[in-house]
C-alpha cells in the first residue's frame, strides 16, 4: 500500500530557512502537497505540486520534487514563530482513488527566538 | 462563506458509550471526506461520501464505526461502543465535486476522549 514517510522535528532560528523533508512510495501520485496544522487546529493547504513537476516557488514556500527518488521537500524561506506547527506532507496516488489523501506523520517544526 | 464545521469541538465518552461527530460542509459542498488522526500519527483517511451515498469506506474499521450524510443535515460519523482505542482527532473535509484534494476543506476536528 502506500506509505509516506516524515522526519517527527525540526527546531530551526527566526530568520532562518526551514527544510521539511518527505518520501513518498506510490508511483502513482498525481499532485502532493504540504499542509499545516497549528494547534488545536485543523489541516490548512499550504501548497502543492503536480507530479510532471520538479520545483514550485510561492511566496516563502519553495516546493522540490524528485520523482526519480519519491522525495518531496518544503523549504520555508525567512522562517517566523507563526510558522511553529505541524506540517504534514500527503499524496493522492490513483490506487488509492484520486480524491483521496494519504498522509505522512507530520513534522513539528520549533521556530526559536 | 462559512468554512466546514465540525462539532462537538471535543467529546468525552466512557468505554462502551456511543459517539456521534458531526460534520457541516461547506455551501454548496455535497461531497464529504472523514480522517481520523491518532496521537502523534498522520490522518488516516476513513470514508468517502456523497450526500445519500457511500463513495468509499476503505478505511472504516468493520465493526462499530458507521458514517452517514443524508439528503439533509450534516454528515454524521458513529461510533458505537468505544473503546480506548478509539481516543482521536476526527476531521471532515468537504468539496464541491468529486474532485482532487486541491480543492477540498478541511474543518477544525473533533477531539473525542475515551475514559
């Protein structure tokens, strides 16, 4: 089955890049994407990224995608502690039906002062 | 436009009780998707459903879960007799069509607690 595979933390500086890392095992996946999710809070769609793609650039967030390797990252340019959450990255690979979402673990990513 | 609702926001529930969480989606959203997300684990994707119609049920475990989305009124996820097991976060998402995720909401959760 599919299986989508993140590291658990990330503590970077205010003002530093952020890197949030995924692998991904179905070749399938048509879009991925990266979501947010604060506390207490539900998920939010921060971006995706088609899978003929290789890169997606918008605002702070730069999307890389590896098709070859099945690993997907999220940079988060000049990180700020509003960006102090859990990230999650997801697929939507046809064997499991289009429309449906297979979540990593999450990233919880510290933004320290 | 309100976003999808989602309520009760938390519930606790001893062990052998029911459950019911209920999910508004969004105007004009006759498609309804349920996660559930145990501690410190991603969603895991439940069932799928279109008003008076189950799309999916892949994920819903065989016994004592049921989901429902009538012509009327929210979706309801059901779990009868809970179990410790069963403490989570439940998420609904909700789209307009049968659609890629691109365009589905996701609302705030429910946070049910087994005692």
């Amino acid at each position: 089955g599919e299986d989508v595979e993140q590291s658990l933390f990330l503590s970077v500086r205010e003002g530093d890049s952020s890197v949030i890392n995924c692998t991904y095992t179905d070749s399938s996946s048509t879009y991925l994407y990266w979501y947010k999710q604060e506390p207490g809070a539900g998920l939010q769609l921060l971006t995706y990224i088609f899978s003929n793609m290789d890169m997606k650039q918008d605002q702070r967030l730069t999307v890389l995608l590896n098709k070859k390797d099945k690993h997907l990252s999220l940079r988060i340019a000049d990180t700020q502690t509003g960006d102090s959450a859990i990230y999650f990255c997801a697929e939507n690979g046809l064997t499991g039906g289009g429309n449906k979402l297979t979540f990593g673990t999450g990233t919880q990513l510290k933004v320290e002062l | 436009n309100a976003g999808v609702m989602q309520n009760p926001r938390h519930l606790v529930r001893r062990r052998g009780q029911e459950a019911r969480l209920r999910c508004s989606p969004m105007k004009g959203h006759s498609h309804v998707y349920w996660y559930r997300q145990l501690p410190e684990e991603g969603l895991k994707f439940m069932v799928y459903l279109q008003k008076e119609n189950i799309i999916d049920e892949s994920g819903m475990p065989k016994e004592r879960f049921s989901a429902e989305f009538p012509k009327e009124g929210p979706s309801i996820l059901r779990i009868q007799q809970v179990v410790r097991g069963d403490s989570a976060a439940y998420f609904c998402a909700s789209s307009p069509r049968d659609s890629l995720p691109t365009e589905q909401y996701f609302g705030p959760g429910t946070r049910l607690t087994v005692t």
